[in-house]
C-alpha cells in the first residue's frame, strides 16, 4: 500500500512532468512553425521548397495538398467540361458519418497533365501544407 507521502511524490512528479511535456510540445510547435515560415519564404508560386541543408543536418517537409471543391468550381468551371470536373469532385456522402465533399486528387491530377490555361487555374486555387518535418543527420565524408 502507497503512504500518502508516495502518493504526493508520485503526483508532484506526475503534474511536474507533464508540464515540462507541455512546454517542451509549445516549444516544437514554434520551431516547426519558424521552419514552415522559412520554407514558404522559400517557395515561389511554381516552386514548392521541401529541403533545408545544413552542414550536418538536413530538415525535409512532405507536402499534403488540398484543394477545396468550390475553389475548383470557381477555377476552372468554365474550362472543364461538366463530366471532367464532376469526377474530380466526391459528392457529400453518408455512410455512418457524414463525410464532406473533396476534390478528388487523382482525377484533378489527369487535368494537370493537360497543362495550359485550366492547369494555372489548378494549381492557383491549390494550397499546399506540410504533412510531416523530418530531420536526417548528413552523412559525413571523413
């Protein structure tokens, strides 16, 4: 049985920890923050930067891109014929939950492949976010 001076150790060590926990996680949320800020200064409308080399470091990001259905809509409604841009759009459905329509990628992606005016139409509504911020040390030559 734990005597009440365990208990009150056990919960000073509990609450302490978890709040280094919090500041450590507020701390990694605010660098990944200035790593994403520098990577988009970076980055132009034609050109996604993804790699950061340090001397023994490099920080890659991954990308997610997401398009909203009503962007693509307004972006190239008049391009598209109405059959290309409904299979790029997932009507709202419900299964157990109710899902919201999305763009449907593989589909946008065959309109891009076109390239031409409705291609810059794509990819001006397109928001490009980072998926995940990895850091790999740099192999050395020594």
């Amino acid at each position: 049985m734990w005597s009440k001076d365990k208990i009150d150790l056990t919960a000073d060590i509990l609450t302490s920890k978890k709040k280094a926990l919090k500041n450590i996680q507020l701390e990694i949320q605010d660098l990944e923050s200035q790593v994403e800020e520098y990577f988009e200064e970076l980055s132009s409308d034609t050109n996604t930067a993804t790699t950061l080399v340090g001397g023994r470091n490099t920080i890659k990001r991954s990308l997610t891109k997401v398009i909203r259905p009503d962007d693509l809509r307004v972006a190239i409604g008049e391009w598209a014929e109405p059959e290309e841009l409904d299979a790029c759009i997932r009507p709202e459905r419900s299964r157990i939950v109710e899902e919201p329509e999305r763009v449907m990628l593989s589909e946008v992606n065959k309109l891009l492949l076109q390239g031409g005016e409705m291609a810059e139409r794509i990819e001006k509504c397109t928001v490009k976010t980072t998926k995940t911020i990895s850091i790999k040390e740099n192999v050395s030559d020594n």
